[in-house]
C-alpha cells in the first residue's frame, strides 16, 4: 500500500489539488515554481481516493517537476502520513515550511464607548473562529460628519473592506447599485428575516446582512389594569382595542397616554400602523413614493390618522396630554396611572426596574384578527463596498456577524438589547422586561415589516405637528392627512424623484 500510495502521490502532488472535503484537503501553495504541502488527514484510504481521481490531471501551476520535489523526500512526507502526521506541512525542494497566510480586513463603525465594546466583542470572536484573519477596527463620528465621511470614502474608492451603514430610504444616499457588493446570495441570507431584506435592497439585489437589534413600533400597556378592568388578552383589531380602551376608562384609568408637548410622539398611532398598511395594500411603498397614493383618500393609509381623532372624540387621553412629555408617558404606563402608550420600544430602558414586569408592549392592531403584525424600525445594514480587495475575507466577516455566534459577541460586547432578525440568534436571558420578551416573541413570529421610512425617502418634515392637531381636535383626520400629503411634496421634489 505504501509504494502505491507514494506513485499516487507524486502525481497529486505535482498536479494539484485545492479540494477541501471534511476528511481529506491536499492544500498547495506555488510560489516561484516551489510547491508546500499540507496533510490535513491520516485517512490513508481517503488520501488514495483524492489521489486517483487526480491522475492523468494537468499541473495547475508547476513547471518544472524535477525542480519541484524529489523522490526521496516525497517518500518520507508520504510515510510520515501513513504513520499518522496530522495537518503537517512539508516543504519541498530544501525550501522552509509554509506559513499560514494572514489576512487583514477594515471594519469602519461608529465610535460610540458602547458601539465600541461590542465591535471589539465581535472582532475578538471572529478572529478566534477564523485564525487567517485579522480584523482592524476603524471607527468614524456618528451624525452629518460620520454619513458624510462614509459617502466619501465610497465616492473616492478608499472605503474599509467592511462598513455599517443606515439601513432603508436612507441607503439610496450611498447608490448601492454602484458602490457596493450585492451579498444576495451570501451564505448568511437563509437566516435572515425575510421582512430585513427590503430594508437593504434595490430591484432585486440585497446589498446589507442586519447589524444591530430591532426595535418595534407599537402599544405599551400595564398588565395589571388591564386585569383589573377584566381584559385577558391583548386586542386583535382597532375596534378590540377601542372596546378596551372603554372598559379602561370605566375602571377609572386613563385609557392612552398622550404626551403631546413633545409633538414627535404623536405620529406613533400613524407612522406605527404601516404593518396594517402594507396588508391591504402591498405596492403602497412603492406608490407613496411615485406620487400615486396619498394618505388622504387611501383607507388603509387614512386608518392612522383616523385613530388619533377616534381616541380624542371618546375622550380616551388623559386630560393634561398637552403638557406632558415623553417621559411622562413611560412613567404614566409603569405605574398604571395611563393603562396604553403608544411608542417605539427603545422606552422600554426608561421602564422603573420594579415595574419591568408589569409592563407589555403589542403591536398596533388593524382590522384583520388574523393578521396582528409589528410595524418594525430595522437594524442598520453592513456593507462591502465594490472597492475591496479582501472580498473573501469580508464576506466571511458577514456571514459571520449574520449567524448565532455573532449575535452572541454582540450580546457579550453590550448586552441583551433585543431580538436580532435572524431566525438563529442569541436566546433573550432571564430577568429581562416582559416588554422585550414581547417584542422578541414578536419578531420571531416573522409577521413584522419595516416602517414607511425604511422603504421611501418621503417623510414630511411635519408630521409632528399635524398629528398633534388631529389628536387635539384642531382638525379632523380627514384634513390632518391631506396636510400630510402636501407637506411631502416640497421634500420629494427636493430629492427629485421621478412623477412629482
């Protein structure tokens, strides 16, 4: 067996094989007509099979078989792995051992201290899973300077080999069509939500694997008011809800929360209603941004603001809404003094920790039961720019970020911060608010779709401001919408998109 395992080895040695199966991987490295070769098995039988289907094979990159290897230490690598060398790399020709090749790939990200420790959670853990590569952190400012830093380094070729970036309308900024890799079918892609991929998408290309936590659009509301007014579950429909809200203000609470002296928290019953939108109306998006639907005479999209004047006419804010501000609000439904708040889910970190308990969050219902769905505001994207060098290496490092072990860094480096959107993740730890573990059970649900600004560069400037009007009964939902709708036609024609 030895004698032909060494006439098939010469051959396999001199003409190559790069294959990387489980149980046998003949690794070559050419370099000036010198050839390195790793056994990375003792299966001497697995060894004979890779060899045989070689034979009669062309070198792929030596020239000169005599100058290569000789017969002599061929037999002795040989032997030395039929005798059970694992992984030994054997040079021939005099010439010293390989070394493994050390790549080193860019990150650009935030410079945050929190962003901070979790980027260099996750750089510690990808080089422990990929010893070839070498991860150097660059870090850029956040606001208009970071965004303007980023367009640059893409405009003039000069990006990291990885960066993170805005996710949805926000992306266009940066023409991914152009600049940057499409990572469609990256490895990663199988375990990523589908309701991510508009978020970082143009056509049919998706060009961003998630970087971050999802943070919900939705209702906060104290679980033991609802008890104690005799609601056992959370509603199903807006008319559900509205019942509720009834039974609420009968028990002797205030059934919603308004805090409308921070106008911005207004939009929340509007802008978080996008999951119902979408149902009825799938194009909308699409639509909205080309000037072919309003919110003014598109039910679906009219339902938002209608559900501001609807809870103004029955009387269900509090009385002061006016004067309160958003902490308020967070401190009104923790102590059940309010039984809803509508808001997104960065609040639930304002929640007083012996209140974490008492306090659930559910997405905004709309007129399907069987459809309940969270409006989600998605992570940011991460990117490779077409620019890179290092593709192999930074799609690894995607891939990696995208999996469970990477979520699981992000988690070391900053803690439980909420559902990623990846179908395997980091499970949430004991002792969190049930306001997180409502919102994780809700993205995992996969019934969650990205909130309007993630799919149209359109958003009014005074969205705040008109929906406190029609939350206030200073106009009616009818007219508060067609505001909106001609608030946005000044930023449209701005951007200059096509049909306004």
């Amino acid at each position: 067996m030895h004698a032909a395992f060494q006439k098939l080895a010469l051959k396999a040695f001199i003409y190559g094989d790069c294959g990387n199966s489980a149980n046998t991987i003949l690794l070559q490295n050419c370099y000036e007509n010198t050839l390195f070769v790793h056994f990375a098995t003792t299966n001497v039988e697995s060894n004979l099979e890779t060899i045989q289907r070689l034979d009669g094979q062309s070198s792929p990159c030596i020239g000169k078989k005599e100058e290569v290897m000789r017969i002599k230490t061929l037999k002795r690598v040989a032997l030395a792995a039929v005798a059970g060398a694992s992984a030994s790399a054997v040079a021939l020709s005099g010439i010293a051992p390989a070394q493994a090749a050390t790549t080193t790939i860019t990150w650009l990200s935030d410079n945050g201290p929190s962003n901070i420790a979790i980027e260099n959670a996750l750089v510690k853990a990808f080089e422990k899973a990929n010893p070839g590569i070498k991860v150097a952190l660059h870090t850029r400012p956040g606001g208009a300077d970071g965004d303007n830093l980023v367009k640059t380094k893409l405009a003039t070729n000069a990006m990291e080999d990885v960066f993170n970036y805005n996710s949805g309308a926000l992306l266009a900024a940066i023409n991914p069509a152009k600049t940057l890799v499409d990572q469609s079918k990256f490895s990663y892609q199988k375990n990523v939500y589908d309701s991510f991929k508009p978020a970082v998408s143009v056509g049919k290309k998706i060009f961003g694997a998630p970087w971050g936590t999802a943070m919900g659009g939705g209702i906060y509301y104290n679980i033991p008011v609802f008890k104690k007014a005799g609601i056992t579950a959370t509603p199903k429909t807006w008319a559900e809800l509205i019942s509720d809200a009834k039974a609420l203000k009968a028990s002797g609470v205030d059934p919603i929360c308004g805090t409308f002296a921070d106008s911005w928290t207004a939009q929340l019953f509007v802008l978080a209603d996008f999951y119902n939108v979408h149902a009825a109306n799938p194009s909308f998006a699409a639509d909205y941004t080309n000037n072919k639907a309003k919110y003014s005479y598109n039910p679906a999209a009219l339902a938002g603001f209608q559900h501001l004047e609807e809870a103004y006419k029955l009387g269900l804010y509090n009385a002061d809404a006016t004067t309160l501000t958003f902490p308020d609000g967070v401190a009104r439904v923790s102590s059940g003094k309010c039984a809803m708040y509508p808001m997104l889910t960065f609040a639930t970190s304002g929640i007083p920790a012996a209140n974490t308990s008492e306090v659930g969050f559910m997405a905004q219902p709309g007129s399907d039961a069987k459809n309940v769905g969270l409006t989600t505001w998605m992570p940011s994207g991460m990117y490779i720019p077409k620019s890179t060098k290092n593709l192999a290496a930074a799609t690894k490092f995607v891939n990696f970020i995208a999996s469970k072990a990477g979520t699981d860094a992000y988690v070391k480096g900053g803690g439980y911060q909420g559902p990623f959107v990846t179908k395997d993740q980091s499970a949430a730890p004991t002792g969190i608010p049930q306001a997180t573990k409502d919102l994780s059970a809700l993205v995992k649900s996969g019934k969650t779709y990205p909130a309007l600004e993630f799919l149209s560069a359109i958003k009014g400037p005074n969205l705040p401001g008109i929906t406190v009007q029609v939350a206030t009964g200073q106009v009616t939902a009818k007219a508060g919408a067609t505001l909106y709708d001609q608030d946005v036609v000044a930023q449209a024609q701005q951007l200059g998109l096509k049909g306004w």
